[in-house]
C-alpha cells in the first residue's frame, strides 16, 4: 500500500478512552436525581436484606433539636456519621443507621411561645396538653423539613422509621428509666442552688449553658469582726450577736481578739445582688493573710484613716489601690485564729433583718489568685457556696447557729421577703436582678447603696468576665436555692458503688477518639454535682412520680404500672389528662401523696434514647458500637447517656465515643448572622453540590476545629474535579476491557508495582476507617490518584493502552490493572462520595443496582512485593531527573513534546543503575528513546540536588515520526505496507485489520 495516509484514519485504529461518564459532574441537578433513586429502588432496604445475618455494627445517632433548617454543623455530624456506617456496611457488617430527633424541652417549647408572645396572647392561658399538642406538630414539622436536608446530603438511614422521644413509645420507655432510678433510691428532691433562667422561667443543667463575656459590677464589702467563738461556746442567733458585740466592746486590743478588735474580714464579688444571702465567708489555709491598717484616704465613701481590714497579703496592695487608700501592714493573721473569728453580717440592722453571726469557713476552693483571699458565702447562690456551708452545717447547728438557706430569688428574678429590706415588704418594692428581657434589674444598685449607707462597702468598680447563659434565649441566667428534683451521685448502690464510680469505671473502659476526650469527660465526671433532672416547663415528660411532704417517693409497682401503660397508648400528655392523679394512684388517691407536676430534664430524655433504639429495634443492638458528636456533648449526650445507663444499667451504653469540632470561618472566626460569615449546607449544595461537601468534611481535621469559607470550597471542588477526570479516563479506558484475568507473575514489573500499591492502600484504607481517619483515607487516594496514577502510571501506559496490538500482553495487562485499580478506588471512596461513586459504577457496570451494595474488594497479600517497590522507588528517582530535564527542554521551546527527545542518563550509583534493567525505560520517561550510562557524566548536564549520582544530557530522537504513536523511531517506513508507522505500530495494525477479517 503505498498511499495509506489518504486511505486509513489512524485515530479509528486506537484504543481511544469511550465513556458517556460526564467531565462536568453537574452535582447540584444530579444528586437530588440519585437520592429519588434510591429512594424508588428501596436501597436502605435492599442493604439491610443484602447485609441480613452479619454481625452488626451500629452507631447510635445522637439527637439533633427539631426546630430549624440544618445548618453546617449538622452536615459535618451527619457526612461523618454516614462515612461509618457506610464503611462498615462495605466491610462486611450490618451496619444500619437510625436517625433520631430530641422533641422535648425549651428548643421548642421556647418557639411555641415566641409564636403566643407575638399574638399577644399568654401560654399560661391555654390548656396543657393543648399547648403540648401544639409543641408535637412544630417538632413534627421541623422533622419532615431536617429529614429532607439530610437525604440530600447523601445520608442512608431508616428515615421511615426515625426514632423521637415524643413518640408514645419512647416517652413510656424514658418514664420508665425515671421509675427505675426512684425505685433504686437514687431520686430525691432536694434544695440547691441551681442555674435559673428568669427568661425562661428554669432551672438548666451545665449543658444548657454557654459562657459570653459581660461586664459586672464588682464591690469590695467589709464584715465586721464581732468576737469569736470559745472552746465550748454555742449561740442562738440574737444571743450571738449581743454577746459577740458586748465582747467587742468590753474586751479592747487587750482582749482575746487583740489587734484584731474592730477589725473588718473584707470580701469581694462580682455579683452585689448575692449579698443578701451571705452566711458566711470562707479562707484558706494555703492563703498568707495579714492585719492592715489605713494610713490615709482620698475616697468618697468607705474605710477611714486608722481602720484595720484582714486581706491575703498577695492581694492587699492592689485592693487598697482600688479604694484609692494608703496602708500599712501590722501583723500576721494566722488560719487557727480566722478559724475562730465571727463576723457580722454588712447589713445587720437594714429592713430589720441580718441580725446573725457569719462564721469563717475554711474551703478548698477559696485561692488567692484574684479578690480579697476571702470569699463571701452565699449558700443559696453558688454551687461552691453550697458544698462548704453544707460541709460545716452540723457543726455550725451544734455552737447554735442555723444552717438554714434562705431562698432570697424567686423564679421571677425578684427578691422575696428571705432578703430583708429588698423584698416585697421593702419600701419601694421589691428589687429585681434580672428582668423577663434578661435585663440586669435594679438589686445591684439598691444593694450597693445600703451598703454605703451602712459604711460598709470598701469599693467598687467594673469588670468584664465570662458569665453563664441560656443557649437558647442566648440571656444571663442566675444561680438560685430552689427545690429541684435530683439522682444521687454519691450514694452507694448497694454493690459498693455509686453512679460517680460506676461511670468512671465506665469511662476506662470506653474508647475515645481522639484520645483526649476520655480525660475531659472523666474531669466532669470526678467534679460533677448530683445529677439536677427538674426543669419548670410544660412540654416533655414529667417527673412521673408521686412524693408525700417530706420528698419521699412513692415507690408501688401497680402505680408504675398503669403509668406505663397509659403512656404507652396516650403518651406522656397522659400525666397532665384531667383525673390523672385518681387514674394512677387507684386505691391510694386518698392518701397524702402530692403529683409531682416537673418537667425532666431533656437531657434525660437523650440519654434514655439506648432504651427505645438500642435495645428495643431488632435491628440494632445494645451497646451500641459508637456515638459521635460534637466536643460540646462531653457535657451534654455523651455525659447524660453515660449516667443514665451507668445509673440503671452499670455501664455506658456505648463502646467508643468520637468526637469532632466546630465549623469556623475560613479567618479562624466562629460563624455568625453579624459578621456574615455563615456557610450554609444548603448554599454549597445549591452552587457546588454535596459529594463536595462530603470531600471538605473528609480531608479536613475533624477532631479538631475546621475552616470553611468560598477560598477553601473552590480548593475542594478543584480536587474534585481532578479525581472526577481520573475515574473517567478509567472509565474510557476500560470501555476497551473483556474481563479477562492475567495471573500477577505474568505481568510486567510495572503492573506488578502497581498491584503492590494496591494491597498497601487496602490495609491503609482498612485500618483507616476502623481508627475514624478519614483524611488519611481521602488525602492519601486523592494523591493516589493524581499523581501515582494520572501523572504517572496512567501516563507512561497511554502508548500501550491506545497503540499496542490486541495480543500485546503489555496492553491487557494494564486493563487487567486498570479494572482492579478502578473497582478498589471506587469502592473505597464510596462512603466518602456516594453520589458520584455510583454514578462512576453504574456508568461501568450498567447491570448493577448501586455501588452501595458492594463490598471492599479482596486484595490478595500475595500481590505485596516490597522488593520491587524498593526496586521502583530509585527507577522514579531517576526518571525526576529526566522529566526535570526535558522540562527545561519545553521552556526553552527547544522541544514541543517529550517523544521528540533521546535524553543520555549517566548514573554513578551501582545501586540506581542496577535498578535500570527494564527495557521500556523510554517508555517509562516517555521519550522515543533514551540511553543510560555509568558515570558522572559532563559538568553542564542537567541534575537536581534531592537525587545524587545522576546527571541527564537532553537530546533530539533521531528517525521519524510515527503518523499512527507520534514516537520518532529510526524503524518507521520499515514495513512497506505501512509506511508512515513505526514496526510496532505496522504490527498492530495487521493484526487488528486480521481481526476484521
């Protein structure tokens, strides 16, 4: 044939790339095309019958609120949690996902009555269960609207069937953890302070809290030093202070109290509204204190020239500086003689009351790292306060003083009459602290200015401090003495345990990733105050039980029993029905026992959801394998699940807890509607799609904080789309593939490298997914793809793959290669990106259902050959220095592709040379041709310093050019009938024209 360039189209003899699979992904149209797919073909229920009679593996869906649109922190929970359990379903377990929903408590009770509050009308007004009624249909809806949220992010669960604690079931079940927990004694009704939220009109446990910083007023009060108490000395309260103030004024410097007489103990606080309730002032032992007196005053109110004031010495000089006062120090004021001492109250005699001695305590929480070195104790106010008033109340009602707390707040944030001259009975009224508004209310300044009138305020000032408030009216709350409903954490349960010991030992033997999170939740554990579970709201379960007047509980199994029952059929609206408490309590009705009208804690609610998921679903199991959620929930699900089921079933409901951390912007600042810096799950759905989405959360730090903003979307969609094109090229290559199989041994050596890089990735991937690492995973494929494959294998096999023969063993091994390699990274990738994972196998296996019911593929170990990737290591270090060679040749326009060069390599390492025994090192460098050399070759060759001992001179191929591979051979015209290709290329081409018959 002698004019074959007008008669054969060489592209038409090429085993060119074919596929339909789309370069442009076009997420945001086609994902929520796959998620009515799968929804259509039933695949949750098609994994759960494929995944039937395996072990399972589940993780325990912690509960988000049902009361708003999803937003990024839920996609980041959600994607990790779907990575999971996917994962585990692709390893060979039943590994099933039920969602869950928190419908209880404030997060909706609190809109319903945004929603009143904008009407103008009053929720108080409206029958109970009419306004829980109200509560279910608003979580119901939120329901409908996050279940469609999350669908779209890709998430496979039983949507279906979600488990919410408002559902009868699981209110019966939570009643009945309530019961079990009374009936072991670990319930009682108790009076501590607890924080309240006068906007709320409640009590709220830690978790319920965040911490913003405010500016206070800040005041320096002194107590007088009336006497102190003798060996075997008690007083009645008015006798106390009659005789301590005789004493004061009887005995002089020369007297037991010496210097010490007319001397004042001087506090500070933060909160002036809390002196009404001071009993007493606590120091310590650790602390150095010392009697001063004031030398000279420049002040408008407090001490004058001669007063003598106790201090820590560490903090003297800076509190006498606040009241603009000089000093001097007079003498050591030993603990043993704090121990003694007996002081006034600041505010004896105001409102005809205060008429009471407050001791010196000693505490171990009292430091002198800021204030005066004593602590003003306010039994009522402050959890601190309450332990050490309650550590020293016997001893205290032996020497006659009462140990009694005065509830000085009502839940309204007014003072009652337990605050004398500040209640109701006060001229004026009574004073508030805080407002409906969440509004600080006047009892500081009215406090203040008694204080003054009284001579007894040292200073004040302002400061700015962190201060606890509601997270969800984002307001103040106070700390306040009410009488709440609590568990037990350190009475013994009859086995030598307590909750506190039980849930510590439970804590060791639970996995936690990261690692961290053990020592933080078992810090909270070891410092905990009992367990509060009332909460003063409408919509929730009640604290179902019955108590006569001293707290006790009503412990009857035929009681319990018909509650249960009624929940279950009613739900826990039940508890709130006309006739309730007759209906219950049946023949003991007309006994003295009060229906307890509580709210629990929805924490509880949470932490009972093991009961009605974990081990009431056939499907699931008991413990659950995982709960993951966000580091705040140490002190939220994590901690309540862990003492709810450590309380009723002596250890955690869960095996590992992972952990991850918020969503900042893309500054390091935390997301806000103020700073405009919100990135909404929706919004990047909407423009990008989710598997983008998904790729951010798996190649980010979750453990830790993560960024996200416009700049680092783009960086995630870029890497996707170099992953998309490799899958598709794959994709197009293998359009050409008959399934045959190659043994490995017969392989050349680079098929065989990759093999081995195969079963490194497999155990990487594994072991990976089992340590929760998914950046591992997705980085490390992602480089795999990109550059051990596009840039470099797939590249260098191009030539084969397209121009080889049909027979060439060369080409149908790397198809053999190129199958294995497509169906373990799509595979593994699947949990990560669902969506274009099975559009990528469905577009290769077009019979298959979803890439979703596959499992990993088994990579054989005998695939493993650390020789030969040894081996390969140096023969890609010297192919650096030849593409960085030919690079140079490109820039200086002295080549236009690389098969225009047959560059010399000198190479002076034994080692790297014998490495080069391959015959296709041109092919390898994709050149035409190439020659190597021992030696160090000339002075001027080119050579890069991270590879010693090799040199390369560039060089044009000589020869033409192959009109069919576009190598430059010296053998192209040496078939006559193909005059215009190479011999190989001549080759291929009689052998496919044979085939054509």
């Amino acid at each position: 044939m002698s004019d074959t360039k007008d008669t054969i189209d060489y592209s038409e003899t090429l085993y060119l790339p074919k596929t339909d699979f789309p370069m442009r992904a076009g997420l945001p149209q086609k994902e929520p095309e796959t998620v009515a797919r799968w929804q259509e073909m039933g695949l949750y229920k098609k994994l759960r019958d494929d995944a039937k009679g395996r072990e399972k593996f589940v993780l325990h869906d912690g509960p988000p609120y049902a009361n708003g649109n999803i937003h990024i922190g839920h996609a980041l929970n959600k994607i990790l949690k779907d990575v999971i359990t996917r994962s585990f379903q692709m390893r060979g377990f039943d590994s099933n996902y039920v969602p869950g929903w928190d419908c209880h408590g404030l997060p909706i009770e609190w809109k319903i009555e945004e929603a009143y509050r904008a009407k103008g009308q009053n929720k108080d007004e409206v029958p109970i269960n009419e306004f829980r009624r109200q509560c279910r249909e608003f979580a119901q809806g939120w329901i409908d609207v996050q279940t469609k949220e999350f669908q779209r992010l890709g998430i496979e669960g039983d949507f279906e069937h979600p488990y919410t604690t408002m559902a009868f079931h699981a209110e019966a079940r939570i009643a009945g953890e309530l019961l079990k927990i009374a009936k072991s004694g670990q319930l009682y009704r108790g009076s501590k302070p607890v924080m309240w939220s006068v906007v709320e009109r409640t009590a709220l446990a830690e978790a319920e809290v965040e911490y913003h910083e405010v500016q206070s007023d800040t005041i320096w009060v002194k107590f007088p030093v009336l006497g102190h108490f003798g060996q075997d000395e008690t007083f009645g309260d008015r006798e106390a202070l009659r005789r301590a103030v005789h004493a004061q004024n009887a005995e002089g410097r020369e007297g037991p109290l010496g210097d010490l007489h007319s001397a004042y103990v001087v506090i500070w606080t933060t909160t002036p509204w809390t002196i009404p309730g001071n009993r007493a002032i606590a120091y310590s032992t650790r602390v150095e204190y010392g009697l001063y007196e004031v030398t000279a005053a420049e002040n408008e109110f407090g001490p004058q020239v001669g007063e003598r004031l106790i201090f820590a010495d560490t903090l003297a000089e800076a509190s006498f500086s606040k009241a603009k006062l000089e000093y001097r120090r007079l003498q050591d004021v030993p603990a043993e003689k704090l121990k003694s001492l007996i002081c006034g109250h600041p505010l004896r005699g105001f409102g005809g009351g205060y008429d009471f001695v407050v001791p010196l305590l000693d505490g171990d929480h009292v430091t002198d790292d800021a204030g005066t070195g004593f602590v003003h104790t306010a039994p009522g106010h402050g959890r601190e306060d309450f332990d050490a008033w309650m550590e020293k109340a016997r001893e205290l009602e032996a020497r006659g003083i009462s140990a009694k707390i005065p509830f000085t707040v009502g839940d309204d944030g007014y003072y009652t009459d337990d605050a004398p001259g500040f209640g109701p009975s006060a001229e004026g009224g009574a004073a508030r602290v805080m407002d409906d508004d969440g509004k600080k209310g006047d009892a500081n300044d009215r406090v203040i200015k008694a204080l003054i009138a009284a001579n007894m305020l040292f200073a004040r000032g302002r400061i700015k401090h962190d201060y606890p408030h509601s997270w969800r009216s984002k307001k103040p709350v106070i700390f306040r003495n009410t009488p709440q409903w609590f568990v037990y954490m350190d009475k013994d349960l009859a086995d030598g345990s307590t909750l506190r010991s039980r849930a510590l030992s439970a804590i060791d033997d639970t996995r936690f990733v990261p690692a961290g999170g053990k020592n933080r939740l078992r810090g909270m554990i070891e410092n905990r105050p009992d367990w509060v579970l009332s909460r003063q709201r409408a919509w929730g379960v009640p604290i179902c039980v019955f108590a006569d007047k001293a707290g006790n509980v009503l412990v009857d199994e035929a009681v319990n029993a018909r509650i249960l029952e009624a929940f279950e059929a009613e739900g826990a609206d039940a508890w709130f029905a006309e006739g309730a408490r007759e209906r219950f309590l049946g023949s003991r009705a007309n006994e003295d026992w009060d229906m307890v009208t509580d709210i629990l804690d929805v924490w509880f609610d949470s932490g009972s959801t093991h009961t009605f998921t974990l081990e009431d679903r056939p499907d699931l199991k008991w413990p659950a394998d995982v709960y993951l959620e966000g580091s705040d929930q140490h002190r939220g699900w994590f901690h309540s699940s862990l003492l709810e089921g450590c309380a009723t079933r002596g250890r955690a409901p869960y095996n590992a807890v992972i952990t991850h951390g918020f969503t900042m912007d893309e500054q390091g600042r935390k997301m806000s509607k103020s700073l405009g810096n919100v990135v909404s799950p929706q919004q990047v759905m909407e423009k990008s799609g989710a598997d983008i989405l998904r790729l951010w959360v798996m190649t980010t730090d979750y453990w830790d904080d993560q960024r996200l903003g416009d700049t680092i979307i783009k960086t995630n969609v870029d890497s996707y789309r170099k992953l998309r094109n490799t899958l598709r090229w794959m994709l197009g290559t293998l359009a050409h593939d008959e399934g045959e199989e190659i043994d490995a041994a017969e392989m050349p050596e680079l098929e065989r490298l990759m093999l081995n890089r195969l079963a490194e990735l497999d155990e990487l991937v594994r072991s990976s997914y089992d340590a929760f690492d998914f950046k591992r995973i997705a980085r490390t494929l992602t480089d795999f793809a990109n550059i051990e494959l596009s840039a470099f294998y797939f590249d260098v096999r191009k030539d084969a793959l397209y121009c080889d023969a049909p027979s060439s063993l060369r080409r149908r091994s790397a198809l053999v290669v190129i199958r294995k390699l497509f169906d373990c990274l799509v595979t593994w990738l699947a949990p990560m990106l669902p969506f274009t994972t099975d559009e990528a196998w469905l577009s290769r296996n077009p019979q298959a259902v979803s890439v979703h019911l596959e499992q990993f593929p088994e990579v054989p170990s005998a695939w493993k050959d650390d020789a030969l990737a040894a081996k390969w290591e140096k023969i890609r270090e010297v192919r650096k220095v030849v593409t960085g060679a030919l690079e140079v040749e490109r820039r200086e326009k002295r080549i236009g592709s690389s098969l225009e060069a047959a560059p010399v390599v000198y190479v002076s390492d034994d080692a790297l040379l014998g490495a080069l025994d391959d015959r296709d090192f041109e092919d390898i460098c994709i050149t035409s041709a190439i020659r190597v050399e021992k030696g160090e070759g000339p002075a001027d060759a080119f050579r890069l310093p991270e590879v010693a001992n090799v040199a390369v001179v560039p060089a044009l191929a000589s020869g033409k050019k192959c009109a069919r591979s576009w190598k430059i051979t010296d053998d192209v015209g040496s078939d006559p009938e193909y005059p215009e290709v190479s011999a190989r290329d001549a080759a291929a081409l009689r052998e496919l024209a044979a085939l054509k018959g």
